[in-house]
C-alpha cells in the first residue's frame, strides 16, 4: 500500500458550513423566537459531545473539531444576538420582526422580517438584510414599493402588517 493511504499521512480537513453572514458592523437583531431557537441549537450541540465521545474512536478527533467550529461559531453569534421585542400595539409599519402582507399583481404573499439565522424564505422569513425586507422596511399600509430582482423589477403593495407570530 502506498505510503499516502496510511493512517499516519492522513489528515482530514475540517469543513463547516459557514452561518449566514453578518456584514461587519451589522447588529445580530433576533426575534424572540429566533434567540429561543440559537439556545435550542445550542442544547442540541452540546448534547452532541457525549455522543461523539461515546463513538468509535476512528474519525473522533476531526468530528470534534467539526462540533468545535460549530460551537466557536453559535457561541458568537449568541453573544452578539441582539433580541428585538414586537412593538406594542397596532401595527402601523412594517419594522422587524413584522409580518407583512404584499400584494404583487393580484397575487398576495405573507412574510415575515427576521434575524439573519431565522431566515427561511420557502417559508415566507426573509431576512431584514434581503432586498426585498429592506425595501419593505418602514413603509406603511397601502405602500408601494419596487424591488429589482434579477430579470424584472417587481412593484408590490403592502395590504396588511402585523406583529411577528410564535410560529
């Protein structure tokens, strides 16, 4: 066997998908519901460390590394989290944490400004540094704004605001 394929040459790189970006000097806004799901990430990873120890040995050492990079990395993020209650009241503006009803042609679409690790536009929760939030951000009921998109520019209607749900 060739010298290159044995265990003493070896080394694994360590790749961890990165978080979604944060532009440098850009807050951590959170919603409530986003901080409770970085904690729950959290608890789940650190449960993650008993079972890697109670793992085969082969491979433990770069799969914690992998769970340190990972750790290193939520741990800053929630250090930097910056949680961002609903207003009270009536909402009268879209600002973070908002649902936002939009009307794009006749077509009407719900979504929801949220932190950056929150975000899951299949599911309606862009992120307040999209496009899209920041041109929503601040504009009232019956608003209009245009929004460029790759091949179009998209002209929507703001039909309906709303405090953040729990969901």
């Amino acid at each position: 066997m060739s010298k290159a394929f044995t265990s003493e040459e070896a080394t694994l790189e360590v790749v961890v998908p990165p978080r979604a970006p944060l532009p440098p000097g850009v807050p951590n806004y959170v919603t409530p519901r986003g901080l409770e799901l970085l904690r729950a990430e959290l608890e789940t990873l650190e449960s993650e460390r008993a079972e890697i120890e109670r793992g085969p040995e082969e491979g433990r050492g770069a799969t914690l590394a992998a769970w340190s990079a990972r750790l290193a990395e939520l741990d800053r993020r929630l250090a930097s989290a910056q949680r961002v209650d609903p207003a009270p009241g009536p909402a009268t503006a879209v600002r973070f944490g908002s649902r936002v009803t939009v009307d794009e042609a006749g077509e009407e679409k719900t979504l929801e400004i949220v932190g950056v690790d929150e975000a899951d536009p299949a599911r309606g929760k862009i992120a307040f540094l999209a496009p899209l939030a920041k041109a929503l951000l601040g504009r009232e009921l019956g608003d209009t704004v245009s929004v460029t998109t790759p091949g179009k520019v998209r002209t929507l209607e703001v039909v309906a605001i709303e405090p953040a749900t729990s969901d």
